[in-house]
C-alpha cells in the first residue's frame, strides 16, 4: 500500500506542476523541476546521463522523500489503529501452515514478499 501512495502522490504533483506549468526560477533560468523524471537544464540540447543538472534532481530526491517519509507515518498511524485486524488478516493467510513453522517462516519471508514485489511491478 505504501508504493501506491507514494505513486498517486507522484502523479498528482506530475499533474499540478504540467497543468498549470509550474516553474521555479534557480538563476539564471527557470525549470521544470516538479515534473518527474525531468533532471535536464531547458537550456540544454543533449538529454543523457552526463547532462543532468543535479540541482533539479535534488529538488525530485527531496520531494521524493518527503512523499516516503509521509507514507511512513500515514502506514504506521494505519497499523496502530487496525492493530486487530490486521492481526486478523494475517492469522487468517497465515492459519494452513500455522502447525509448520518452517513454513510459514517460506511464506512470510519468501512467498508474500514476492507476490507483493510482482504487484508493485505490474
């Protein structure tokens, strides 16, 4: 759920900042530094890896991370308040292989990871 939030909230400022041209000015040229995945100087004519300006892309890693830092809170404030049902839930995948310890330690550590990896991906 945390990649998901951090994605909408990624796309929403995406969308803000195409809709209504957002710029900001950092001398002596003004960027387009909210738009995801543009790190280059508009005065620029080469868009490769050895023309990137770091300052737009530290401008997207602080955003970035404010956005994680926020999903942060938002899942823990979420897993405090639905501490049982949670626990519910994760009883309820968790009860076939309850009697095997081992197993279930696959399915926590192995199985579960990697269907939520494949999700995330998709």
């Amino acid at each position: 759920m945390g990649v998901l939030f951090i994605w909408i909230i990624i796309r929403i400022i995406d969308y803000i900042a195409r809709k209504y041209n957002i710029e900001v000015k950092l001398k002596p040229h003004y960027y387009k530094t909210l738009m995801s995945g543009n790190y280059y100087n508009p005065c620029s004519v080469e868009y490769d890896d050895f023309h990137i300006d770091y300052l737009i892309w530290a401008i997207q890693a602080g955003i970035w991370s404010a956005i994680s830092i926020l999903m942060k809170i938002v899942s823990f404030s979420v897993q405090v308040k639905m501490t049982d049902t949670l626990e519910k839930i994760g009883s309820y995948i968790l009860s076939g292989v309850k009697v095997y310890p081992r197993v279930e330690l696959i399915v926590v550590m192995v199985i579960i990871p990697f269907l939520t990896n494949c999700i995330q991906v998709r």
